[in-house]
C-alpha cells in the first residue's frame, strides 16, 4: 500500500496491521503487529480473508 493512502485513510480511522515474520521498519509504523512462524504468514492471511468473506457474505 501507498504510504499516501495509509495516510488518508489512517486520518479516517482505520488501523494498519503487519504479518511478518519480524519487526521489521514497516511493521514499527503500523498500529499492530501479528508476528508469526516463517512460512506460515500464507495460512494466517487465508484464515483472516476467511473470516471477513463469512461475515460479509453472513449480513
């Protein structure tokens, strides 16, 4: 993402978060951080659209 577009849309009130495997300076700058094992930032990313499409599609 753009750092312009976090930007506005931070002044809006949405929260960035990072999967990685490390702190990294991107990950320093965002409201929270999910650390992870390496490998498995795939699987956690498919479980959090998971989750999303069943609540939207649930509404």
């Amino acid at each position: 993402m753009s750092w312009y577009i976090f930007l506005e849309r931070e002044s809006r009130g949405a929260k960035l978060v990072a999967i990685d495997e490390s702190q990294s300076p991107t990950a320093e700058v965002t409201h929270d951080v999910l650390l992870v094992q390496p490998g498995t930032d795939g699987a956690v990313s498919c479980a959090i659209m998971y989750v999303l499409f069943r609540q939207v599609l649930s509404v």
